[in-house]
C-alpha cells in the first residue's frame, strides 16, 4: 500500500510529488468557478490514481530527515512541514480548504468544525480587552448572541447595528473599533447587507469587515470581490447541502487567515473532521447546479405564495416586492433557497403545517436537499437573542411581523411542493 494521501492545490502542501488533477488556467482561458468547484484543490493520488479525494484519517505525519523539519543540528522549523498534526492541519481537510479559496477567490481559508466555530476563530483572533465590535443586530442567532453576550464579558465592546442604514453604521464606529460583522441576506429575515457600501466605510475607520455569507453562497456572491476581507460560511448548510456534516470556513487573504490559524485555529481547538471535509467536498462537487434548482424553486414558490389566500406576505431577494430587490440584483447571481412568509395565527399555522406536510418537513436548519420550514416567532427570538427596540424592532417587524415561517427549499419536485404547501395551508 502506498502512504501517499495528497490533497492539496498549493505546491508547499503537496506531499509525495502528487500532482493538480488539471492546471487552474489554460493558455489564457481561466476556469470557471463551477469547474473550480470541481477540482480547485483536487490532486490525484499517484499510487493508485483515484479520481475521488482520498480520506487521511491520520492524527499525525512521520517525521523524516530531509522533510524540511531536520537540519545538521537536528530538528529545527516544525512549522516547514506540511502535515505534522490533524488539529493544526490535516491532508483532506486542507484539501476542501483550498476548494473553498478557489471558490471565493480567496488567498487562503481555515475550515473548522462548525459555522459558529468560524465565527468565534474569527472574533478571537481580531479582537481584544478594550477593542469595539460592531455586529449585524440581526444576523444568524449564535453569533448574535457570542458577540452580544459573552464577548461582553471578555472586555470588549459591542454595538448592534441594522446595517441596512449606512448611516447608523457610520455613527457607530469608534476609535478601538477593529471588526464589522455582517450578514448578507441575514439568517432568519433575508434583510441585505450591501457589502461594498460597508466595507468602504469601515475601512476608512481602520477596522476589517467579516461577512457570514451562508445564506448566499459564493454560487450567489463574492465577498472579497466587493471589498470584505474574510468570508464565513457554515458549510453546514447549502455548501454541504446534505444534512449530514457540520462544518465552518473562515476565507480571506492569507495573512489574516494565517493569523486565524495560528491563533483560534490552534487553540480553540475547533478543527474539522476529515470524515466531515470529505463529506463537504462530495457536496460542492454538485453546489452550482444544486443552488441554481433551489433558486429557481424558490422564486416559483415565493409567487405561489405571494398569491395565497392564507399567506399574509412572502419575503424572498428575487421577488420584485423585496425592498432590496436592486441592491439583490447587484450583489447575488442567483437568489437563494431561503424565503419567508407570514400567516394569520402563525402558531396554529405552525402545528398544521408540522402535521400536514407530505414533501416538506418541518425542522429547524437550512440548506439541505430536503425542504425544511419553521416558524420563527418574533417575540421568541427577541426573548431567546435580539433584544431589539424601538427602530430596531421596527425595522425587524417590518421584515417579519409577528413571525416569519422560513423555508429552505430543497431538490424535490417544485410541482410537488407547491401542492404540498397548497394543502397543508389550505387544510
Ligand atoms: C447564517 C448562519 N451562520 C452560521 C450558522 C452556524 O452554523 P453551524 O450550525 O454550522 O455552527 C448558521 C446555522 O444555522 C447559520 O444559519
């Protein structure tokens, strides 16, 4: 049996002489992302030329003289060698690492063992004592609530800001602002976040722009290319699109995901499994045409909706009622899996659909080639997470009224699901 388990597209991480399945360019023609998606990062095996990434599962490397980690006076630089211990780096996770860089046209990307760890990596490395973040006030609920309570405790300062009003963002920076955490559409409301506008302004203020782009997708958009400097996604979700890894990824240049690295990465101890990378892997190998179906589902369901006589209003990017559908089309190639729609008696519309559903199911997460709907009741979330008042939770009701059933269209039938949610709404 052969030892070699290569993985990777960067040359200093490819052990063994394994070889790019494909350069990344030929002659002058660069390769699309969807082709990215496919091999960015995929090397063969030169042993047993298997065309499917291997898995490592190994938890260390053997060390030996002329690796780059001995020298006449013995060991010296640990750090030159690619592959030395899995919680600091592991072939195959390295491997969906450099697949998501492609993807994002990022210099680098640390992947981690959920979303939330990203995020975390990504707020215990750029903040400090004494430092000022400024976050989405609404955004996916676990960050919004590491950053509002528990960063709180750690000395650093956090201000919650609806970063659809640039101009309240601009209010908001301080001198010890270091980071800007926003969501681009925002986990559970589909508000939007224009990215280029808030990466301006705060790099004008010195601090760095982080965006959970989970819902978006680097199919729909591309942060770094409108300025952002890192990328977080819970491949968890669309990325993996299979509801059956968890997993994060923070992208950016390589000295910030360096920095990342050497700091979270290492000692928060949050690293990805293999199982998991190559799990991931298997779903981006199907992630354009997976999110350009449920795109075009979603928009067919949302007018289906937008039509019904039990639903009260329906929120989704590509609708023409979005009140950001120009800054959608700007920033999204394609509009997503996720909408949202607001019933009478939303409570009572919760159980009928929970046990009327046929096709769609009732539960919580999102992203999954099965669709998935739940109630998300706005007093509940302001108790559980926001907290918001007076323009804020105005600006939250005016998205989500009382409460808002999100929808996470999957890959079955449209037809299908548009007379399942006929007769569970109609029942
Ligand atoms: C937008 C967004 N970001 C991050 C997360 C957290 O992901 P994970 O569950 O992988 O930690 C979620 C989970 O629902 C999410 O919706």
């Amino acid at each position: 049996m052969s030892p070699s388990v290569p993985s990777s597209l960067a040359a200093e991480d490819r052990p063994n002489g394994a070889v790019p399945l494909r350069p990344s360019s030929e002659g002058n023609h660069v390769l699309r992302r969807e082709t990215l998606a496919l091999d960015g990062g995929l090397v063969i095996d030169p042993a047993t030329k298997a065309i499917a990434p291997n898995i490592s599962m190994s938890v260390n490397n053997i060390l030996t003289p002329g690796d780059g980690a001995f020298s006449a006076e013995g060991v010296t630089d640990l750090t030159a060698l690619p592959f030395l211990y899995a919680r600091w780096t592991n072939p195959t996770v390295r491997q969906l690492e450099q697949r998501m860089a492609a993807l994002e046209g990022a210099g680098d990307a640390l992947a981690t063992a959920t979303g939330v760890a990203a995020i975390a990596a990504t707020f215990l490395t750029f903040l400090k004592k004494g430092d000022h973040l400024i976050v989405s006030d609404v955004c996916y609920a676990g960050a919004n609530e590491l950053a509002r309570r528990i960063l709180p405790d750690y000395g650093i300062e956090v201000t919650a800001v609806n970063m659809s009003r640039l101009g309240e963002l601009a209010a908001a920076f301080r001198p010890n602002t270091r980071l800007v955490h926003c969501e681009s559409p925002c986990n559970p409301i589909l508000r939007l976040t224009d990215l280029a506008k808030v990466a301006t302004l705060a790099h004008r203020h010195g601090a760095l722009v982080s965006v959970d782009s989970t819902l978006a997708t680097p199919v729909a958009t591309r942060p770094l290319a409108l300025g952002v400097d890192l990328v977080i996604h819970s491949l968890t979700k669309f990325i993996n699109g299979h509801g059956d890894a968890l997993g994060g990824i923070v992208c950016g240049c390589k000295d910030l995901v360096e920095k990342i690295r050497s700091r979270a990465g290492v000692y928060l101890g949050a690293t990805l499994s293999a199982q998991n990378a190559w799990l991931v892997m298997r779903g981006i190998d199907t992630l354009f045409p997976r999110l350009r179906t449920v795109s075009a589902s979603a928009l067919r369901i949302a007018r289906f909706l937008g039509d019904h006589p039990r639903v009260r209003s329906v929120t989704y990017p590509g609708l023409e009622t979005h009140p950001q559908h120009d800054l959608a089309k700007r920033q999204m190639d394609v509009f997503g899996g996720l909408l949202t729609f607001q019933t009478e008696n939303p409570q009572m519309m919760a159980v009928r659909l929970a046990s009327k559903l046929r096709v769609a199911h009732y539960a919580f997460s999102l992203g999954h080639q099965r669709s998935i709907v739940v109630l998300l009741d706005t007093a509940e979330m302001m108790h559980s997470t926001y907290r918001l008042e007076g323009a804020q939770l105005a600006d939250y009701r005016a998205f989500a009224g009382d409460g808002v059933f999100r929808l996470s269209v999957g890959l079955e039938s449209v037809d299908d699901l548009v007379a399942d949610l006929d007769q569970a709404l109609s029942a």
